[in-house]
C-alpha cells in the first residue's frame, strides 16, 4: 500500500472518529454472514468492528476491491 493509499485511509477513520453529526455505524455497511462491517475508502475494504461501549473502531482487516476483500478469514 503506498502512502497516499494510507494516508486516505487514515483521514477517513479521523473523519468517522470525529464525526459530530453521524455515529461511526452510519458510515459502515453491514457484511452477511460477517462478524463485522465494511468501509470503502478507494480500491480499498476495511474490515471494521465499532465498540460503542468504549468509543473504538476496530480494524480487524483491509483488503483491496475484489477477489477476496467480501470473504470471511474462515473461506
């Protein structure tokens, strides 16, 4: 991943960390059949878990578009 790739990737999580108006979910989509919930930020899908007890958002994965970014670790 180059840095231009890591750094959209970093200001979209500072922007759904630091979003006032929508809660980090919103931004997400859900995954059938996963135990967590995508964001697409360019090529790329982010695995992500949000804790709303402890106000985190876990990024359990990224993957880029397509072959095997929408199966489970498990496939």
């Amino acid at each position: 991943m180059d840095d231009y790739a890591r750094d959209r990737i970093a200001s979209k999580l500072d922007e759904i960390a630091t979003d006032k108006w929508r809660d980090p979910p919103d931004h997400l989509e859900p995954l059938q059949g996963a135990p967590h919930e995508k964001l697409r930020v360019g090529p790329f899908r982010l695995g992500i878990r949000v804790n709303r007890t402890d106000k985190l958002l876990y990024v359990l994965r990224i993957r880029k578009r397509g072959g095997d970014a929408y199966r489970s670790d498990d496939d």
